[in-house]
C-alpha cells in the first residue's frame, strides 16, 4: 500500500458522487471485521458500537500510532501483506484505499484473510474521479494528479506493473479488472451501488463482495 496521494478530496468536492445508500458497517454483532486504511478510526468506532470485533491496518505510521494512542486495535501494514491468518475474519471494509496499492496482489490478500462466506465491503476510485480532476479542477497540479493517474493505470493493465516513483503512485480501478481478481480469488461480487458518473466513468466504485471459493491449500 503506498503513501496516500498529497491530493485529498473533501466531502463538499465529492459529495454529489457519493453512493448514499451503501454502508461499510452491515455487519452482524460479533463479527470480526478488520478495517484496511482506518484513518482517524470512525468506521472501527462505528463498528464497536454494533458490538463487532474491530482491527485496523494502516500504512501511515503516524496514524498507526495516533490510533493505538485512541485505544484502538491498530498496527501498522500494507494492504498486499495483512498480519492475519488465512481464513480467519468475518468482514473487511475498504475506503477508497485500493488505489495506492498494487490492486491485484490487494484484492488477493482481502480474499485471503477471509473465511467462506466473509464479506467485504470496498469502494474504489473509478475512471471518472480522475478525469473530474484532469477536466474540470483549476488547480494544475491536480490536473496533472488525473493525468497521470490514468496513464499509471494503462501502464499497469498492459504490463501487471506500476511506473516507479511519482508518476506510479496511484492508480483508478474498473468493475472488468475487479471481476477478473475476484474470479480468481474465490470471491463473488454480491452487490454494485451504482453512483453518480463523470465523462461516461464511474468516479467511485462500490462492491459488497462474499468470500464463496477457497482457493489454493
């Protein structure tokens, strides 16, 4: 999991694209469900309160930290090497996180940590969320962010790999690639809340996945 991009989006920028229907705490009491990219900890919090077992995984040491400090059960990790075991959590949630990762070696680990009929709950960035910024933002600094997003991204579907440094630090994701990693990885895709779209792409993707194949020993 890479560093997050130094362009944040606010609420009131992305609002309107948000998918108000989709919930990443549906999970029943009890369960343990791990939370990749916790961030400041609301959703873990939220969690807790339905009576959910809670873990959180986060690349930023300085969250990491600032969360054990807020008695929460954090540690610091990449989304491509989760510290679980195999099969053994009843839940993920994923905000927007795949993005800075390798999302195929991602998408495998998610599957991997958990048991037959785990659920995870993720969205990702789409191709809209980068063409809003290549198109539409007056910050040309941004702009460049779209663009070199979507060009990372056509480098990684042609070759399975990132551009080094700057230019590959972020990449948007396709419900296609997506179903190609589940099929592979045991996973069914349960649900899509469709949102709000820019230039003909999606801006966020939202998945409801179950874990229904184990694949491999």
């Amino acid at each position: 999991m890479g560093p997050a991009s130094a362009v944040s989006a606010t609420s009131c920028e992305w609002s309107d694209y948000i998918a108000d229907d989709f919930s990443f705490i549906d999970f029943e009491p009890g369960s343990r469900v791990v939370d990749i990219g916790f961030g400041a900890g609301e959703q873990m919090r939220r969690l807790s309160a339905r009576g959910c077992r809670t873990f959180g995984v986060e690349y930023s040491g300085a969250l990491a930290v600032h969360g054990r400090q807020a008695a929460l059960d954090v540690c610091r990790a990449a989304a491509e090497q989760l510290p679980f075991r195999s099969a053994s959590l009843d839940g993920l949630i994923c905000k927007v996180v795949v993005p800075y990762t390798d999302e195929a070696e991602a998408v495998a680990e998610f599957a991997r940590v958990l048991r037959p009929g785990g659920v995870a709950r993720i969205s990702y960035h789409g191709l809209g969320y980068s063409m809003r910024y290549l198109l539409t933002d007056p910050n040309w600094k941004r702009r460049v962010y779209g663009l070199r997003t979507i060009v990372n991204t056509l480098f990684y579907r042609a070759i399975g790999r990132r551009l080094p440094g700057f230019w590959g630090d972020t990449i948007y994701q396709s419900s296609h690639r997506l179903r190609r990693y589940y099929a592979a990885n045991g996973l069914t895709l349960r649900k899509e809340h469709r949102a709000p779209r820019f230039a003909g792409g999606p801006v966020f993707i939202y998945h409801v996945l179950e874990k229904t194949v184990k694949v491999g020993g």
